[in-house]
C-alpha cells in the first residue's frame, strides 16, 4: 500500500524535485525502483553537475552483486580525464574475468593502446603466470613487431615445441 503518491495526472505532466544544499534523501527498508518507459538513448539520466558519482553496497554479502546489464544494447564506458588512470577496474580480493560468450569470428576482444603502452603484469609466482593461449586445433598466436624489434628475456628455460607432421620451428633474418 502506497502512504504517499505523487502522481502528475496527464500524459505530457511532470514532476519536478529541486532541494538546497542540504540535498535530498530517499530511503527505504524495501525496494527503491527508478523505472522509465521512455523509448530513447537517455530514457534515464545521472548526472552530478560538480562532483563524482558514488554507487555503493555497503551491507552486500556474496551474490548480492551491483550488476550493470543492457539487453540488447551496448554497456559504454567513457572518462575524459587525462590522467594515467582515468579508468580503474579493480578487485581488492578477488579475480577479474573478461569474457565475450558465444561471439563469432570478428567480434574479438579488442584491447588498444593509442599513442601509449600495454602492460601485462603478473606477481603469481607459478610456470603460467601469464598464459596465452589459441585454444581451437586451428588456432595460432601471431606477434608482430616494429624496428625495435622483439625481446624474450629468461631466467629460467625457454622452450618452444612443434608437433604435428610438417610442424617446423623457423628463424629467419633479413640481417646480413
């Protein structure tokens, strides 16, 4: 049962909430739902005139998740800022997982750098630390590299196995 309903009557009506400095507070001990029909890019808007924006679940225990979806449109994430962190995806006890489920050729996971460097860093101390793998029986690992060049730098052994019937390990250079 509703206490209170504030209801704007006509189909171009409007409800329009304007609080002072000392801001606007909505709780609740149930549900809070913020739900628009609208059909459009901005059906609804946060926005945070000066300052950040804070989406927080402090009491959460596990499986009681912040979950972003978008069914049938794209989940964007822009910063403008130039900073050398202008965006941070972290995770204080846990693993990070990026998947792309049941995508088809070309609709790759796609990480670029423009004008700077990627960096892969692991502190496991375990033989895979980092893993990169081609699962598929027809799949391969291509690395390119410019005029510097491409350093493989060990402290441990460094083996590189060709099986198969016409598998070969080849090296070759234009140095003369």
């Amino acid at each position: 049962a509703d206490a209170i309903k504030i209801v704007a009557a006509t189909t171009a009506g409007g409800i329009n909430m304007d609080a002072g400095t000392s801001g606007l507070d909505i709780d609740s001990t149930g549900v809070v739902n913020i739900a628009s029909a609208k059909n459009g890019a901005s059906a609804v808007v946060l926005t945070a005139s000066a300052g950040g924006v804070d989406i927080t679940a402090t009491g959460a225990a596990g499986g009681e998740d912040i979950n972003i979806t978008a069914t049938g449109s794209s989940i964007n994430l822009t910063s403008t800022e130039n900073v050398a962190d202008s965006i941070v995806i972290s995770s204080t006890n846990g693993g990070i997982d990026i998947t792309a489920a049941n995508a088809a050729a070309g609709e790759d996971i796609d990480i670029t750098a423009t004008g700077s460097s990627i960096n892969l860093t692991s502190t496991e101390s375990h033989a895979d630390a980092i893993k990169i793998v081609a699962a598929t029986s027809a799949g391969g690992i291509n690395m390119d590299a410019g005029t510097s060049g491409l350093d493989v730098d060990s402290v441990g052994p460094i083996s590189m196995v060709a099986t198969g019937t016409s598998s070969d390990i080849e090296i070759t250079t234009a140095h003369t």
